[in-house]
C-alpha cells in the first residue's frame, strides 16, 4: 500500500507571511491523485487543494499552491499571506487511480499568530 | 443538503456493548470508506467498498464489520467495544476511476468514547 509521510508535526507562521508544508510519499503507480485537507477544530474535513499526477503544472487555489515534484514523490503544499482562519490540521492525502485507495499522512498542526 | 451524512455525531457507550455508526452519501459515488482519527489525529483507513464491494480491509479487529446494502449507504458495526476503540469515526466517498474533479467528501465524524 501506497505511504504518505508528513515530517512536521507543527508548525507555526506570523500572520500575513508565507508558510510551506512538507510531504512526502511513496508509491509504483504512475497515476493518481494528491491532496491537502484541512481540518479546523470543528473537525470537518475540507479539500484545500488537489493534484493530478499527470499534470506537471503545479496546482493553485488563491493563496495556497503545491510544490509538486512526481520524480522525487515530493508534494508541499504553500500557504502565502496567512489568516487566523488558516489555523488548522493539515493533511497530506494519496489517492490510487486504480480503485480510490486514499492514505492520509499523520497531519501537521498549523498556528498563525497574530 | 448534506453530501455525506454520518449518524451519530456522538457515541457514549460502555465496555462490552455492540453499537453501530450509519453512513449515507447522497453524490452518487462509487466508493466509499471508513477511517478512524485518533487522539493525536492520525487518520487510518480502516474499510473501503467500490460498489458495494469490500475492497480494503486494514488490519481491523473483526470486532469491526461494516456492511454496505446498496452504493450510497455504509454502516459500521462494532461488537464488544474496548477503551481503545474511542476515537473519531468519518465516513467519507468519492468517486471511482480517472476524473479530474475527484476528490472524496468526508461526513462530520462521530465522536466514540467508550467508558
């Protein structure tokens, strides 16, 4: 099964400045997809951002961007001109083409500070 | 109208009973899972179904069985509750094969504390 690895367990950014999240993973599939969830203390899961594998153009969503590099099976995510609203557990998600198979990395708790 | 639906949002219950968690999708999607958030966040998948098939079984307890009587639906069972199984439960589906806007959708979790 496909792994995701997220190196930072926290993390913290000054409001309004550039913060960027890590991820790593490893698969043998040549296509699928890439995600970031968020996940506010409320609890509910929300898609940030996604990643076909296919694409080579990075993906972006007004502030937030990914750094996707499919050789080294790199996929970080970019938060610029940061909000208290950003505060949050962030996850790195794989999903297989094949059939949906969708693995989460262990998250990385984000604090902006005002 | 809610996308993916999960009943109940909280769950107090002691060692030894049998409970259940409901799951309903109104997307149309073809998959659907199971993951369990534990206290410090980690999200493991625990089933996933593609149409009504069980696809990925992870190392659960058989304490654990789901069941998935039509696409659009996926209940969770769990037998003989143990301290370690209290944790945040979230339905979530997508949508199978290549298409460029999948993603999946996750119901609000259910809170499990078992005492």
């Amino acid at each position: 099964a496909q792994t995701v690895t997220q190196s930072q367990p926290e993390m913290s950014v000054q409001e309004a400045e550039t913060v960027t999240l890590s991820c790593t993973y490893d698969t043998s599939e040549s296509n699928y997809y890439l995600f970031w969830y968020k996940q506010p203390p409320s609890r509910q899961m929300i898609l940030v951002i996604r990643q076909e594998a296919y694409k080579q153009q990075n993906a972006t969503e007004n502030r937030f961007s990914v750094n996707f590099q499919k050789a080294a099976k790199s996929f970080s995510l970019k938060i610029s001109d940061s909000q208290l609203g950003d505060t949050a557990m962030y996850f790195c998600a794989f999903m297989s083409y094949n059939n949906n198979d969708m693995r989460f990395g262990a998250g990385t708790r984000l604090t902006v500070k005002p | 109208d809610t996308a993916v639906s999960q009943t109940p949002k909280y769950l107090v219950t002691q060692m030894g009973n049998d409970k259940s968690i409901k799951c309903e999708q109104n997307l149309g999607h073809d998959t659907m899972y199971w993951y369990k958030q534990d206290s410090k966040k980690f999200l493991k998948i625990m089933f996933s179904y593609n149409n009504k098939e069980l696809i990925i079984n992870e190392t659960v307890p058989n304490r654990f069985s789901p069941k998935s009587p039509d696409k659009a639906h996926l209940n969770l069972h769990i037998n003989s509750l143990e301290l370690g199984d209290s944790a945040v439960y979230f339905c979530a589906s997508s949508q199978l094969g290549a298409n460029l806007n999948t993603e999946a959708f996750f119901g609000q979790g259910t809170r499990l504390t078992v005492v």
